[in-house]
C-alpha cells in the first residue's frame, strides 16, 4: 500500500509541475476556469461579479491613463515648441526694433543734411566754404550732394583743391 501511495503522490506532483508550468508558459489559464465556475455558484457570483468589474475598470482605467501620459507629452512638446516660437519672435521683434532705431537715425541725420545743404545754399560760396573746411569729409561730402548741382560745382571750385579732388573722386 506504501508503494501505491508513492506512485500516486508522484503522480499528483507531476501534474501539479506541469499546471503551473503550463500556466507560466500561457497554454492553460486555470485561473479563468475557477472565475468561471466560481460565477456559476449562487453564493459566489456577486463576487465574482464584483471582481470582473473591478478588472475591466484596472483594464479602462490603464488604457485611459495612457492615453493621458500620450496627452501630457504631446502637450509638454508643444510648450517647448511654442517656447522656442517665443524666443525666435522675441529675437526678430528685437532685430525690428534695432532697424527701426538705425532708420530713424539714419532719416534724423538725413534731415540735418538736408538742413544744413539749404543753409549753405543760402550762402555765399566762399562763405560757406569758410565753414564747410571745418566739417568733417563725411558730413561735407553729404552736404554737398544734398545740395542742388549749380551750388555744390560753385562751392567745389571754391574748395581747396587737395579737398575738392578728394570730394570729386567720390562723385559717382
């Protein structure tokens, strides 16, 4: 009897082996099976019940966080994309306004020239060329095309003549 209680034990633990071995493999799932049967009883089908709500809510609740986390990282991507779109204006918006600053300088020292070409216009030549020896070659040379041809040739010529070749040679 000893030996038939031996083979028999055996037996159980080679079946007992080859369950769990093949519910870690996925061939079998005795879990599923005991859910069922377990739902088919009257005491234990509200628990049952209970239990398969709470995996389809595990099961929901999961999908749902996923799609959160994806909703989350698409909107962190986006504020880094809008926060590089940001810097990127805020650099062009400073470039304008560097611009603007230089035109309204530029249109400033334009009009001063312009001021300054009807002054000496107003002149006599050899007044003017009194004064205009003084100014730098820059202002001097702008000054004289501001003016209208007949006035800057009549102060040209009244120019020293070192002075004069060199405001010509810039004439083109």
């Amino acid at each position: 009897m000893g030996k038939w209680m031996l083979v028999i034990l055996a037996l159980i633990l080679a079946i007992l082996a080859a369950s769990v071995v093949f519910t870690i493999t996925g061939v079998i799932q005795p879990q599923q099976a005991l859910i069922r049967m377990a739902g088919t009883t009257s005491w234990l089908a509200p628990h049952v019940d209970t239990y398969m709500y709470g995996r389809e809510y595990e099961v929901l609740f999961t999908s749902k966080q996923e799609e959160l986390d994806q909703a989350w990282a698409a909107l962190a991507q986006t504020e880094q994309e809008q926060a590089r779109e940001l810097d990127r204006l805020q650099d062009w918006e400073a470039r304008l306004r560097r611009q603007s600053e230089l035109i309204e300088k530029n249109q400033a020292d334009a009009a001063n020239v312009q001021r300054l070409a009807e002054l000496y216009t107003e002149m006599q030549p050899a007044e003017a060329v009194r004064i205009l020896q003084l100014l730098d070659e820059e202002l001097l040379f702008k000054v004289l095309v501001s003016m209208d041809s007949q006035t800057a040739s009549e102060i040209l010529a009244t120019l020293p003549p070192e002075l004069a070749a060199s405001l010509s040679s810039r004439f083109k």
